[in-house]
C-alpha cells in the first residue's frame, strides 16, 4: 500500500496524536519543510518512543531535533578527520611508491607495479587511473594537464589526488607487500605521539588494512549522510592490545561500532588532531545532554558503542 502525502498541519496534527509536546508548532513545521519528516521524524523520533505509534512521557519535537542536529554536527566533525587521515595516507602513499618506482613512467598503469595475487583487484584501479586520466588529459587547469604536456609523464603524487578514500583503500590494498610493509611502518609515529608505545612491526598491512576499512564506512555514512547512530561496520576490526587494551577492549568483543572506529583513528592521525576530534565530540555529547529530558545520553552512548557517561571524561589536552 502507497503511503499517502501529509500536508504540514497533517504531520503535526500525527505527532501530536501519538503524544509528541510540539511547543512551538510555526518552528516545527519550518523544520520539517527544510528538513524533511522522513530525516527528522522516522530517523531520530524512534528513540523517543516506547511504541512503534506513540511517544514517551514528556518527548518533545525539540529533543528530536537537537538529536538530529548532534549527529549533524558529529558526521562533520568525523568526516573531516577521515580527510586528514586521507590526506595523510596519500603522501605516505605516494612517497613510497614513487620510491619503489623511480625511474618508470606511468607505473601505475603497470600490472606489474601491484601484488601479483591480487591482479584482478589491481586490475579495476588501473581502469580507475586510466579513467581520470581520460578526462583530466585534455582539461588546461588540470596539473594533469600540465604534467602530461610538460613532462610527458604524470607522478604519483599528482594522481593520487583524483582518488577518493574508496579508491585509496583499494590502491593501497593491491600493492606489493614490501610498499605495503613501508607504509604501516611510516604509520606507527601516529600511534606512538597519541600513546608513547613504539608499535613497531605489531601494526601489520592487515590490522592497518582492516582499519582503513572501517573508517571508510564511517567516513561514506557521513559524506552520504546517513544514521551514524547504531551503525554497525560489516567487519570486526583487527584486534592490536597495545591499543585496544587502554580502552578495556577483549580479542573477543564486538569491534564494528563507530565508537570502536573512532579509537581506531589515533593510527592516522597527529596528536593535534586526534585531540581535537575527541573533545569536540565530548563537547558535542555534552551539549547533547544538556538538551535530553525524557531519555538518557547512555542510550546513545549505547547505540554508538561508547562507554556510558563518556562525555564526562577529562579532554585530552591539545
């Protein structure tokens, strides 16, 4: 059966009914004209509910909003960290293969430049290249462009900057073990300036490759604006105790929350950074506190993962 279209009055008229407190009816609807009823109400409403028609004593429309607005203001604060991280990951990246590939031209179009059990993988991300290649080539503001026309040849470096973290990941996940090995080693200072414990070979390819991923599922989930809230990674990321063990975290839990991915970023990121994205969460989940009435802050810190009254640990210093 086709849902039907609701006029504005209708939408408020049926949260009203379902015993949602609007107090302030003109801002509600303005709010759901701009931001949609499906985003605000079907997303963040049902954790106001003790049934799937009706809300809980007290729930108001702007404790739902100000739901829906802290994850707004989360998913930007993480997407720009997975920038950083992308960021960091490219010219480390790039360094290493263009070490390992000096005197090559357009080694990334090569086969042989990538692990050879991984060919048909590689296979896709040299089209990949080729692809952006076809459409910058010809484009005068393009440094393709310039590099092609000046040199006759396109560095790594350069390129690389086309990719997104997708692309990236795959890219990295395809080389060669010895560029492979290079490149979590290049990682470990990261680790060592948030925690003051070397890593040394302990941060393999895999546990690095593993934690690539789930960023990037929890940088999609922000870019695509989708609910971070009890988003779940498809996979476990690998379990490394010299990080995991700070945070009371067994080889045998569950490691896919973005509470588990956001410990994870301390691998990538500086020191700087990393504090920032702590305390500007911490501040964003306080403030969020703030504004809850009818339910608690620990069922969010439950949905996402966190340890409960997270937000009333100290800030880290920056």
């Amino acid at each position: 059966m086709q849902k039907q279209f609701k006029t504005l009055d209708e939408q408020i008229s049926l949260l009203k009914e379902r015993g949602l407190i609007i107090p302030d009816t003109n801002k509600a609807k303005r709010y759901l004209l701009t931001s949609n009823y499906y985003n605000i109400i079907n997303g963040y409403g049902k954790y106001f509910q003790d049934s799937p028609d009706h809300y809980v004593t007290g729930a108001s429309f702007n404790e739902i909003c100000s739901l829906y607005f802290f994850e707004e203001e989360i998913k930007k604060t993480v997407f720009n960290a997975a920038l950083q991280i992308e960021h960091h990951l490219k010219s480390i990246v790039a360094y290493r293969f263009a070490e390992q590939y000096r005197d090559q031209k357009y080694a990334f179009l090569n086969p042989s430049s990538y692990n050879p059990r991984k060919l048909s993988d590689a296979c896709r991300t040299i089209n990949k290249f080729s692809n952006i290649l076809k459409i910058n080539i010809n484009d005068r503001t393009s440094s393709i462009y310039h590099y092609v026309s000046t040199y006759q040849n396109i560095p790594i470096w350069v390129i690389i900057d086309h990719l997104d973290f997708g692309g990236l990941y795959h890219f990295i996940k395809e080389l060669p073990d010895q560029i492979l090995n290079k490149i979590a080693s290049d990682l470990t200072p990261f680790f060592f300036d948030n925690n003051g414990i070397t890593l040394g070979q302990r941060f393999t390819p895999t546990i690095m490759l593993s934690f690539m991923k789930n960023i990037l599922e929890i940088r999609n989930v922000c870019a695509h604006n989708k609910r971070l809230i009890e988003f779940n990674c498809h996979a476990d990321a690998k379990y490394l105790s010299e990080l995991h063990d700070q945070y009371s975290i067994t080889a045998s839990e569950d490691r896919k929350s973005f509470y588990n991915t956001f410990i994870i970023m301390q691998c990538f990121l500086s020191k700087t950074e990393f504090c920032i994205l702590n305390n500007t969460l911490r501040k964003r989940f306080k403030n969020l506190n703030n504004d809850l009435n009818t339910i608690s802050i620990n069922d969010i810190f439950l949905k996402m993962g966190f340890p409960e009254n997270w937000q009333l640990r100290s800030p880290l210093p920056q």
